[in-house]
C-alpha cells in the first residue's frame, strides 16, 4: 500500500477550484487513466478507466464534500484507490490545492517497478492538469449538489508528508477503512475481495467478468 501527497497553487478563487473538484464528472479532464465517470447516486459514482489498455470499472463512495474546504473519496471494494483533497484560500483568488493519493500499488502499477515514486509523479501531473484547466477557463462551474454526503471534516491524524503542509483531515486509508467497514456485511462476491471476479454493484452494469486483475491506473505518463 503506498500514499503520495502534493500540493499546488490555483490561480483562482477557492469556491471555484471546489466547484471543479467536486463535480467528478470533470475527473476524466485532469486524472489520467480515468476514461468516465457518472452518478450513481446523491453520493456514489462509476468509474471507467484505462488499464493497460483494458477498461476497468468501479464504484466509489464520495466520503466527504465540505463546501469550499475538503472532497474525499474511495473504492467500495476490492483494491484500494482513495484521494482526499484540501482546499485552503490564499486570499481571494489564489487557492492551495492539497492532494492525497492512496493505492495498492501491486494493483494500481503491476509492471511499474517504480511503484511509489511513479505514483507521486503522477499525481503531481495530475495537479498540474487540473491547474492549467483552471486558470485557463477550460473547466467551467456548476452547482454541485450535497444532498446525502456529510459536510463535517473527519476526525483524524495530522499528516506532513510535504515539508510545512499539514492536512488536518484522515489518510484516504482512514476514509476507505469507514466504507469498507460499512460494506463489509454484504458477504463474499460483493466485489474483488482476495482477487475474486468481482460482481459490485455498478448501477446495473454487470462486471462477472471484468476485475482489476492487473491494476487499476497505469497510464502514460505526461510530459
């Protein structure tokens, strides 16, 4: 199990680098791997991605929502894949983005012999991306509903894995451990558990034949 963190500077107010962020729709935009995803529900969306140039998918539970302050989510089930990311305004139009990733490496990179530093690298990409969509005007605002996701901080630990960036928020380890504690009553074969086919619910979809086999997000990387 591995976990980045970066942290970034938006030329931009902090309500609309939230809008962005919260709006999952616009995640294909910036996080590479990432083909698609929808709504499923007031706090559930579906996942498509790219892996190893086969589609994968996944449901994922929105944790947090904090308006203008902080946006978690995580994998249902199956191999973790969870990102928690804070928002602190630098006056009124500058924002700092702060993101934590946390993957199981063997799945999200299985031929990347580089694993966590691959993974940091490509974070930061990622920042960077949604920056420049940003301030560049490209990612346009909307209302983002709230309805069904609390809006209160979780308790947790302070972490400083960037030199003097504190993030008092839980690991997106802390924030997976809460939904997979929550699903864990639905029995075998509610997902990809020990590498099984995985059979999560996927708004209809079925995915009897479709699991993270060989990772989760092993994209090119960018320049």
């Amino acid at each position: 199990m591995s976990m980045v963190q970066q942290a970034i500077e938006v030329s931009a107010p902090v309500h609309t680098v939230y809008e962005q962020l919260a709006a999952f729709e616009n995640y294909p935009r910036f996080m590479t791997g990432v083909r698609q995803v929808t709504s499923i529900g007031a706090d559930q969306t579906h996942w498509i991605m790219d892996v190893d140039g086969k589609r994968r998918e996944f449901d994922a539970q929105i944790i947090e929502r904090s308006p203008d302050e902080r946006v978690s989510w995580s994998t249902m089930e199956g191999p973790l894949l969870a990102e928690t990311i804070t928002l602190r305004p630098m006056g009124e139009t500058k924002t700092q983005v702060v993101a934590q990733l946390e993957a199981d490496i063997a799945f999200l990179m299985p031929s990347d012999r580089h694993g966590q530093e691959s993974l940091n690298r490509r974070l930061k990409a990622d920042l960077t991306t949604f920056k420049g969509l940003v301030e560049s005007g490209v990612l346009g605002g909307r209302p983002i509903p709230h309805s069904g996701v609390s809006t209160r901080p979780l308790s947790g630990r302070q972490h400083t894995l960037i030199p003097g960036v504190g993030t008092d928020t839980p690991s997106p380890a802390a924030v997976a451990a809460r939904i997979r504690n929550r699903n864990a009553g639905s029995g075998p074969g509610a997902g990809w558990d020990n590498g099984a086919v995985g059979t999560a619910r996927m708004g209809g979809h079925s995915t009897g034949t479709d699991m993270w086999g060989n990772g989760v997000i092993n994209e090119e990387e960018r320049g």
